[in-house]
C-alpha cells in the first residue's frame, strides 16, 4: 500500500526556517512507520536525519509528534496511519534536525531527581535486601520508563515553562520515592515540592497518553502531589 | 576512555570512575543501548527456590557452548554471578521477589540442576524486562558518580603506538567535527553486530564497530564463526520473544500443531539451548512442516495461566498485540529464528586485556568487554541469560583492571595525524564521484549472509559468498552521501557503519569456510558432525592489508568438563 509522509524539516546548515517536505512510500501494512522513514532516507532523501536504534519501543530514540500525537515510530504501524501521515518533531526542546531535538534540557530534569537508589545502611553481605512481592509491586509501574521523552514534550505546561521537570522526571523520581528500600524520598519530595515540581501539573493526561510504555504518568504525578501535601509515602 | 554505554561500557565505568579520569564515549545517548532489550533474566546459582551451584552453572555453559569455552573464564563468570547480582540489588534494581521477599528465579534454556538432569529455576528476573532494568540501575549509578559522557560521538579509530593503545579517533554526531581523544587505557564496549543478517533482533546500531576499529589496527578477532540465532523471533521482523516465554512453560509447535521439540530434545524439550531449537525449526520448515508450508511456525502460551502472561511476560505479549497483531492468550504467535548474538569478537583475557596471537600477548592499555569482546566464555553457543552475566562480571573485571594499569601508565606520544585515516574516509564519501548506494549495498549484504552464512551452512555456500562479498566491497568504494552536511549527518554514519559490517562479514565467512566441523552456532551441512580431534581450537581472524583474512587457531583452555557427546 501506499502511504504519504509529510515531514517537518529544519537543517541549521541550510536556514534560519524549518519547511515542510512530502513523499510517498511503497509500504506493508504491517510496517513500522520507521520503516517507513527509512525508506524515504534509503531511497529517496538520504539527508532526513531522525534518531532510531532498536525499532521495537524499548531504546526510546524515535519519539516524534506523529498525527498530532506524540509516539515512537517505531510502534506506529503502517494501517494505523494511512493514508497519509504529519511527522513533526517532539515539542518543547530545541530542534538541532529534521526530527532531532537536544535531549540536554530534559536529561537534566531527570538528573535533578536524584535518579539512583538512596539508603546510607549497610546491605547485608552476600545477600539481597528483602522486599516483599506488594513492596515490589507498589513503584513497578514507573520503573518502565524509557526515557523517550514522548511525555514530558505532550505537555503544555513544559512547552510554557522550560523550568519545569516534566513528566518524566518526576516518573522517575516515583520509581524511588515508593521504593521501600530507598531513604532518598524526603529529599525528592522536597525538589517536587518546589515552583518547578509537581504543582505545576495541571492533569491534562496528555502524558498518559503519550506514554509508549503505558505507564500510568499522570497517577505518578498525582501520588507524588499527596504524599507532600499529607507527607506520607 | 570507555567505548559503548551500553552495560559492559556503564559497569566498567562504574569501577573506574573514582579512581582515575574517565570518560564514556558512545554513538547514542545513554540508555539507548541494547542491552535494555534483554528481556528473560540473568542467571547466578543463588540457590533461593531450589538447590543450586555454581559448578552446576560451570558445567551448563561449558555444554551449553559444545565445549569451545575456556573453562577457566567460565568458573569465574558463574562463581562471580552471585556477587554481582547482590551489587545490583544493593544499588537498588527492581528484581521479581519471592513471597518471603528474597530474589526469586525462573528457568532458563540449558540450565539444569546436577549437570543435565532437569531445568532449574536459576535466572533472577524483572519481569521481562531484566536487561532494561540492569541499563538503567547501571546508568543511575553512573550519575551518581558524576561519569563524564561524550554522547553521540563515534568512534572510527583506535590509536596506537609502539604497540600499546593511545587513544581514539571520534566523530561528533551534532558538528561533524573529528575529535582526537588521548586515553592511557580504551576498552571497546560497542556490543554486538546482527546487522549483518536479514532477520535480527539487533538493533540499528549494532554494526561491529569496536571489533571492526580494531581489526583494522591489527587485532584479531575470535570466533567469528559463532553466530547464535535465537528461536523465536516475530515472524519477518525478527524482534525477539524472550526464551522466558519457554520458561514459564510455552511450548513451540510445527504446522501440523506437532510439539516437535520431544523428538529432538527428549529431556529438556522446548528448554533446549538456543543453536539446538533454532536448528530443529530450520529442520522442521525445510521438510515441509512450517506454518501453511511458510518459513514459520507457533509459539503457544495461551494454555498458560493468564496472570503469568499478562504479569512475567508482559513485554513479549504486547509485541505480539502490536507487531503481528496476535492476541497470545488466545491465538499462536507466528515466529522464526532471528540473528541474535556473537559469541566471537575482540580475544581478551579474564581481566578483559585484549590478546593477540595464539600465545596470548596482551595489547597494553586496550580492553574490551561484553559481547563485542570473546573471553571465551560462551564457547560455540552462548545459553541464555549468560550474556547480561557476561557484562556486568567482565565489564567490572575489565575497569578494575584498565584502571589500574592506567595509574601507573605513562600517556604515549600520538602519532602525528592520528585523525588523517579517518578524515580521508570521510571526504571520500562526501567528496566521491561514484554513484553506488550504501542501503543497496547494505540490503545485499544482509540478504546473502543469512542465505549463506545463516543457521546453516556448506564449503559451496561460503565460496559463493566470498565472492559475492568481494563485489560488495567494490561496489562500497563508489558509495557517495546525498548528505553533505556537517549537523546530524546520520547518512555518513550509516555509510561508515556498512564498512564495518562488511570487515566483520569477512572474518565470519573465512573462519566457517576453515572450520570443517558443526558445533554450536555452527552448522556445516557438509561436515555434520563435532571434530574434537582437530577443532578443539579458537579461530583468529586478521584482515591484511589487501583486505584478505588470514587465519590463526589457539587451543580451547579445557577443566575439568571433558567434551562429551552433546544431548539434551
């Protein structure tokens, strides 16, 4: 089948503004929609620059604005879009190519939350910490993330205000707050509760949906907001 | 300076980090890495669900490998398994739990209890998620230790002088500069290459590129031979589905709904080893029992319960639910033999020095690690869950080890213009008159390595390949970029990575043409059975300098596991 392509394209090389670029593809209807960028970089505009590695979801490299929707393209599935389908890059971050945004600005929010497990005791030796099955289960849902930024760049709120985290990193700021075996949760609780933390979230699930891995982000969000404001977790 | 952030890269990093200036160096952003597609687990004889042993392990991978594994590195892979599943718990990966709270482990492909007499539960787990959560836990804890990164430089040249590494020549995504790094001690972390095949599960970014850099430089590279091709890759896009699936009791059919596998492997059936199945499947397709007489057959689960589906294996079901658009808890998965891992690459020792020639001279101050380093731990056919094993105990081993000889290294003189070879390349591409495409070429090559050099193989076969590949290179010396640009040329990059897969495919090709046997992940239609009177032995691959390979062999470093016949 075939399948059209209208891409957003920017080359600093080249000018000051982006345009828009069309082609049209020769595709299965089982194809990734990264294939179907290949195909246009392979054989008709080797110049597309776009980021991509392991084409199933897991690397978190290819997150675009694909229909008006953050996705990765390569989850995107041919018949999903046809007949035609508006790629753009992610929104929020500064576009450097094509498709490719600097990642800097939110690998820092990230690394503002103190992203690694937090407990000054002593681990047993030659042995693992206990943690019960619910202990576990309680934080599986945020330990997902792949970092693809597909949420924090669906959400308005981080369009408006670069100061704030974003969802992504307050995800993963959840994955170790309601771990029972980090002691970091004050000290992250603390970051959040700050003008550029949680409170900024205004539950517009945009980054609910965006999420390629189905984590529940907005929920996190939500978890975080009570446990500063009851300051339980 | 640490080449590849994947898990071998981070974990060496960890180590070294601390105690002398490091940097990680790496074509993608962190986290981006292969290693967080492992799915299935990684094993360590703790024993905490039922009675195990590192010898048991030991005995496991050697088999596992069809004896072609230095048994030595091996005892210290499964002893040093315990440990490093502890560190990683300690810095906080979420493992499955059991219901007193301890570790808990499932069942893998090959590993058995009391040297093959039935499976045991010995891969700790994070549902089917293992290897993202050991990239991520190591990616954290590089944070921790405030790890400098050099993200999206490629590396395309090692420097050497007086025989001992210098540094390395990388190419920056954003600028298209060519930057020239000095480095006392390098050690290549770049993972593997299934890239070379039509059907992989490898990602992209999988090319050989460490192997290929040093291959270039002069270094051999072992056992190229060895290629694993995972059973069960979805059907025509060869995404792996994780050997988990087969742990936790799904079974795979042939088109006739026959569960073949009792006919090839009476004791462990479906739980074989990987070479074993995947085999057993080409078998199947080829005498007419595939899918609809098609080139596939069925995984079941749905007889499973489907708590387990939806809970342990949660990954693998929604690539089903999107990629094929199979819903497993009720229908079959359509799935095929995908390219999957290289038990070959860059020779190294326990400590992951690299080392050249049959006598093992270590190269000073280069190190490599992970699955493009070949220690040799996974022998001829590498078992499950020993590869995120393999990364974190050698990759720990490799930095303690490269960090201390950098401490008491001297930097050597650069030769002048270390960055000429690389910037001439480059300006060939850009530069070139030629008309040839490198996605062509490249489509080619993986076309005709998986028909060729594929699961099986045969001396016709190969010298047909030979040939074809010497066209291939040809046609790569008229290889012009439509990309001009400096930012983001991802064009060039391709068009480097293709060189490499080329190198690599050469050293495959003539180390099966020598080897006139079948073990492992090496099949020769031909020559069907194992030759331990004559191949006991590790290939060494040199590319010379008219871009022909010669060949060395070093013999396998044996224990206390004599070979023996290979069932399961």
């Amino acid at each position: 089948m075939q399948l059209e392509l209208r891409i957003k394209r920017f080359n600093p090389e080249a000018g000051t503004e982006p345009w828009w670029d069309e082609f049209t593809v020769e595709v299965e209807p089982n194809d990734r929609l990264l294939d179907a960028l290949h195909e246009v970089k392979w054989h008709q505009d080797g110049t597309l620059a776009l980021r991509r590695s392991c084409a199933h979801g897991i690397c978190g490299s290819d997150a675009m604005l694909i229909n008006g929707q953050n996705a990765l393209a390569c989850k995107v599935m041919a018949k999903d879009v046809e007949p035609r389908a508006t790629i753009e890059p992610i929104r929020g971050l500064p576009v450097l190519k094509d498709l490719i945004v600097d990642m800097e600005p939110f690998f820092e929010g990230y690394k503002r939350m103190l992203p690694w497990l937090i407990n000054d005791e002593q681990p047993p030796d030659d042995q693992e910490r206990l943690q019960t099955p619910e202990d576990r289960h309680r934080y599986d849902d945020t330990t997902k993330c792949i970092l693809c930024a597909a949420c924090t760049t669906s959400c308005p709120i981080f369009w408006g205000d670069e100061e704030y985290v974003g969802p992504a990193a307050i995800v993963n700021a959840h994955r170790f707050i309601y771990d029972s075996r980090d002691q970091g949760a004050p000290e992250r609780l603390k970051i959040l509760a700050d003008r550029t933390g949680v409170f900024r979230c205004r539950t517009t699930f945009n980054c609910t949906e965006a999420c390629p891995r189905g984590i529940k982000v907005t929920k996190a969000i939500q978890d975080v907001k009570r446990s500063i404001l009851f300051e339980r977790y | 300076m640490i080449v590849g952030a994947g898990g071998a890269g981070l974990r060496a990093a960890i180590e070294a980090a601390g105690e002398v200036n490091t940097a990680v160096i790496s074509k993608l952003y962190p986290t981006r890495s292969h290693t967080g597609a492992a799915q299935g687990g990684m094993c360590a004889a703790l024993a905490n669900v039922e009675e195990d042993s590192p010898e048991w392990h030991v005995f496991d991978t050697v088999k596992g490998g069809d004896y072609l594994v230095d048994q030595p590195a091996a005892e210290i892979m499964c002893r040093e398994a315990i440990d490093a599943v502890y560190e990683l718990e300690h810095w906080g990966l979420p493992f499955d739990r059991t219901p007193d709270g301890k570790l808990d482990q499932r069942r893998f492909g090959g590993h058995t209890r009391n040297h093959g007499e039935a499976p045991v539960r010995r891969a700790v787990y994070a549902a089917d998620r293992t290897g993202h959560m050991i990239l991520q836990t190591l990616y954290q804890q590089c944070i921790k230790r405030d790890v400098r990164f050099f993200n999206e430089f490629y590396v395309l040249d090692l420097i050497m002088q007086d025989g001992a590494c210098a540094g390395v020549v990388a190419y920056e995504l954003a600028t298209g500069e060519i930057h020239v790094f000095k480095a006392k001690a390098v050690l290549f972390a770049t993972g593997g290459f299934g890239r070379i095949f039509k059907i992989s599960s490898n990602a992209h970014a999988l090319t050989g590129d460490g192997p290929a850099v040093c291959l270039r430089r002069g270094v051999p590279l072992e056992d190229m031979e060895f290629f694993q091709f995972h059973p069960t890759g979805i059907y025509k896009m060869g995404i792996l589905i994780s050997e988990a699936v087969r742990g936790e009791g799904g079974i795979l059919l042939n088109g006739e709904g026959e569960r073949f596998m009792e006919r090839y492997a009476p004791t462990v059936k479906d739980l074989a080893p990987r070479d074993l199945i995947s085999r057993a499947i080409y078998q199947e397709i080829k005498e007419g029992r595939g899918v609809e007489g098609k080139d596939y057959i069925h995984l079941q689960v749905h007889h499973l319960p489907k708590e387990v589906i939806e809970e342990k294996l949660p990954d693998v079901t929604e690539f089903a639910r999107i990629y094929l658009g199979v819903e497993p808890t009720r229908e079959l998965v359509p799935i095929q033999p995908t390219a999957h891992y290289a038990m070959g690459g860059i020779p190294t020792d326990v400590d992951g020095q690299v080392v050249v020639g049959p006598d093992e001279a270590p190269v000073p101050g280069l190190y490599a690690a992970g699955e493009c380093a070949c220690v040799s731990v996974h022998g001829a056919n590498r078992l499950g869950t020993n590869s995120l094993l393999d990364i974190v105990v050698f990759g720990r081993r490799g930095g303690r080890h490269m960090a201390e000889y950098a401490a008491g290294a001297e930097q050597r003189e650069l030769p002048d213009h270390p960055e000429r070879d690389t910037a001439e390349l480059l300006r060939r591409f850009l530069e070139g008159t030629g008309g040839d495409n490198a996605a062509d070429i490249r489509a080619e090559l993986q076309e005709q390595m998986s028909d060729l050099a594929g699961i099986v193989r045969t001396e016709e076969g190969l010298r047909k390949l030979q040939d074809i590949l010497n066209g291939l290179h040809e046609r790569y010396e008229r290889v012009v970029v439509q990309d001009k640009g400096k930012v983001f040329n991802t064009e060039l990059v391709e068009t480097v990575e293709l060189r490499f897969l080329l190198d690599i495919s050469d050293t495959l090709v003539a180390a099966a043409l020598a080897r006139d046997e079948s073990r492992g992940g090496h099949w020769r239609d031909d020559h069907p059975l194992r030759d331990d009177e004559h191949w006991l032995r590790h290939s060494l691959a040199y590319r010379e300098p008219d871009g022909s390979v010669r060949l060395e062999f070093k013999d396998v470093k044996l224990g206390e596991y004599v070979p023996m016949e290979r069932k399961y």
